[in-house]
C-alpha cells in the first residue's frame, strides 16, 4: 500500500529581516505592512492636496474673475507636480527618513545594505512613482478633459497604474518598483523612551575623549539609538567591543551602561557642534 507523501511545512512568514550595519551590528528589523504603507501614502495625499488648495485660495483670490479658472488649472497642475515630487524627497532625506504619514503610522525608510540612506536613492525611489502612478493617471486626465480619451487609453492607463500599485503584493519583502530601484525598505519605526531613560540615570556616568567622541556622526549615534532601542544582547556586545577597540577603552563588563553613557555623550557633542552650523552626518564626513 502506497503510503501519502508528507508535505513540508512552509516556514511561517515573518516581516522580520536582517539588517546588518558597516559595524557588524543585526538590528532585526520589522518590515512596514501593506496597510500601513497604503495608509502612510493617503495621509500624505491628503496633507499635499490641503496645502496646494489653501495655496491656490490665497493666490487666486487676488487675481481678476476671468483670470481664475485659468490660474487655478495651472496652480493645481504645476504645483501638485512640484508638491508631490518635493514633499517625499525632501522628508525622507531628513534624519528621520520618513514623510508626516510614514512618522504618523511609525515606518520610515531605510536602505537595505545597512549603509546611511543617500539622497540618489531616496530621489530614485520618489522619481519611479511618477512612472508607476501619476504619469498614465495625468496622461488620462488629460485626454479626459480634451474629450479624446477612448476605451482602449482608459483600461490601459488603469492597468498600468494598477499592475504598479499592485506590485508590493507580490513580493515577500513589500517593496515597490522605486524600492526595487533605490534599494530601500519601508520598515516599522519603534520609538521608546530611550532620552528619557538615560536622563533618569542616577549612576555616575562615564566621561569620553574628544577622540573617542569623534569617532562617530548623525547616522552612526542613530544606529546607536536603534541598537538601545532593541536591547538584543548580542547586538549590545558587538557594538560595544567595536567603540572600546577604536577608542581604545578598556572593558569593564557593563556593555550596556557603556553604550548608554557613549549615547549621551555623543548627543551632546553632536548637538553643541550643530549649533555652531558644523552637522556631521557620519564617521566619514569631516567638518
């Protein structure tokens, strides 16, 4: 008797990835759901669209009755276009990498070989949504609104937006083409109250070189944060050893405490430098 072969059990699917730092360091971090992403995307249309309306009030309002209909037209499409193409661009180049949406559903962007998001990739990834969606939806609208727009333009205008729109449900890691592109990840952001807990210490904490201070800019005291922020031992060790060798410090067996004072030491540091105009973005740019 022939016996049924036994399946094998699909591994469960986890939003859960490795995303191993230049220092070594797996931060495990926590894809963005769909929903979120779609979600992230609505709040910021809706936000953009709000501005270009009180925008286009304020403008067309002091201008003659005939010539508003027409000012409108050409506010609404220049201006959504340099809206749109700006507002993601210029939030996700910030040090938070993520657009008023994105930071209210807790994601942000971040790029998948670890290194600090560039500002070719974030542009990339905002430059292939015109491709994906706005294009053939303006080129549709425009035929639309001369009239001329036949069955066959408005099936593929909506195909094509549609097959892009779709894409992120159809790949394990949800990315979009311009994600694909630019090589990014959306991934959830988790926030604790890691300042509020370092400011409540109440050990001695230790004091740093300027040297050793110097060591690290903007992306790498981020990196920092998330590594605290997360509190996987291994990951605490890793990063521990690393700024004791470089420095050169001695261990005394506390990675976490060392971490923590580092961490604030290096804040002030970067905030004081700030103030006087010189922002370090990493540990290979110098002032």
């Amino acid at each position: 008797m022939r016996l049924p072969r036994r399946r094998r059990a699909r591994p469960p699917r986890t939003l859960k990835r490795r995303f191993v730092t230049p220092e070594g360091v797996d931060l495990q971090l926590e894809l963005g759901s769909r929903g979120a992403r779609a979600g992230a995307f609505l709040l910021d249309a809706v936000m953009m669209v709000v501005i270009l309306i009180l925008v286009t009030l304020a403008i067309v309002y002091s201008v003659p009755p005939r010539a508003k209909a027409e000012l409108a037209g050409v506010l609404w499409l220049l201006g959504f276009f340099a809206l749109r193409n700006g507002w993601f661009a210029l939030f996700e180049l910030g040090g938070r990498g993520a657009t008023p949406g994105k930071r209210l559903l807790g994601l942000r962007v971040v790029a998948r070989d670890g290194a600090r998001l560039t500002g070719g990739a974030v542009i990339a990834r905002n430059a292939m949504r015109e491709i994906e969606v706005f294009l053939p939806l303006s080129f549709l609208g425009f035929h639309t609104a001369e009239g001329s727009a036949d069955t066959f333009l408005v099936l593929f205008s909506l195909l094509w937006s549609g097959v892009f729109l779709f894409f992120p449900l159809f790949n394990r890691d949800r990315l979009r083409l311009g994600d694909l592109v630019a090589g990014t990840w959306v991934v959830r952001d988790t926030r604790g109250k890691l300042g509020h807990d370092l400011a409540a210490a109440e050990r001695p904490r230790r004091t740093f070189s300027e040297a050793a201070l110097d060591l690290y800019g903007i992306y790498e005291l981020q990196t920092l944060e998330d590594v605290l922020r997360h509190g996987r031992e291994e990951a605490i060790t890793t990063v521990a050893a690393t700024i004791r060798r470089k420095a050169g410090i001695g261990d005394n067996g506390d990675d976490r405490g060392f971490l923590e004072d580092y961490y604030a030491a290096l804040c002030v540091r970067l905030e004081r430098a700030m103030l006087l105009g010189r922002r370090r973005e990493d540990k290979h740019f110098r002032v």
